[in-house]
C-alpha cells in the first residue's frame, strides 16, 4: 500500500520531465540505473569475492545433501556448516557495502555530466525508453574512479 504513493510520484516525476519545459528548467531529466548489474559487474573483479562464493557455494551444496542424509549422524557437521555460512555471508554483505560509496561516486559523476536531476534504480521503474538507463556509463565511471583511487594502479 505504501508503494502507491510512490509510484504516482515517479509517474509524476517522469511525465512532468519528458513533455518539455513544464515549468522547471528545460535540463531536469530523470535516468535510471540497474544496480544489481553494476555491484555484480565491480564485486566479480574482487578476488576476495571469487574465493568467498566459491566456499558460500560449496557449503550450500554441503547443507543440501545433509538435509537429504540422516539427521541425527550429520547434525554436528551441519551445524559447522551453518555458523561457517552465516560469518561468510555476512562478510558477503561487507564487500557489497564497502563499494555503495564507489557506485554513488560514479552516478553523481554521470548525472552531473548529463545534467540529470534524478537518477533511480531500475527496480523502481514501470516503463522508459531505454535511452533512460545509463548503467553501462555508471558501470564505466565506476571502474575509472577505482583505478584513479587504486594506488597500485599508478
């Protein structure tokens, strides 16, 4: 129910942005981003990352064939499984907050170069014209930033 509101707003938004100067300034626009694409694309380059879902994998499929196997002969190694697979999503989470900085760099970045007053995730949208979504120039920004801030990369 509370989705509602916002919705009307973003529609609202969106059709006071595309029917010309409506009153605002005749640069307002408003983009959209897929972020789940973008924090998939900058985490698959950490190596940390790759080591860490490859054991979160692993011990998915562990806890799979327990739960299938005896309860009773397997429930001290499932719980091993459980306690381990909990601290590594929780360090999965921690990766994935570490570059919200990183990718809200990047947006700001790309908003101001084309002038966009909004920029919203994908999620967030019920229709636009794919000249909307600017996740492939995030994506880009988002990489440059990281390697200026990486002093290896210097």
């Amino acid at each position: 129910m509370k989705a509602i509101p916002f919705i009307f707003i973003l529609i609202f938004l969106c059709c006071s942005t595309t029917g010309g100067n409506s009153g605002s300034d005749a640069h307002d626009s408003v983009r959209y981003v897929n972020l789940r694409i973008i924090v998939d694309a900058i985490v698959a380059e950490d190596p940390e990352w790759k080591v860490l879902t490859s054991r979160i994998i692993d011990l998915r499929r562990k806890r799979k064939h327990t739960e299938v196997s005896s309860a009773d002969s397997n429930a001290g190694i499932k719980k091993v499984n459980e306690d381990e697979l909990s601290v590594l999503e929780k360090k999965e989470t921690e990766i994935k907050r570490r570059i919200y900085p990183l990718i809200e760099r990047a947006i700001k970045a790309v908003a101001r170069r084309g002038e966009v007053t909004l920029v919203i995730n994908s999620n967030d949208v019920l229709y636009s014209d794919d000249r909307a979504d600017i996740t492939g120039e995030v994506l880009s920004e988002t990489r440059s930033i990281k390697m200026r801030d990486d002093p290896l990369s210097r």
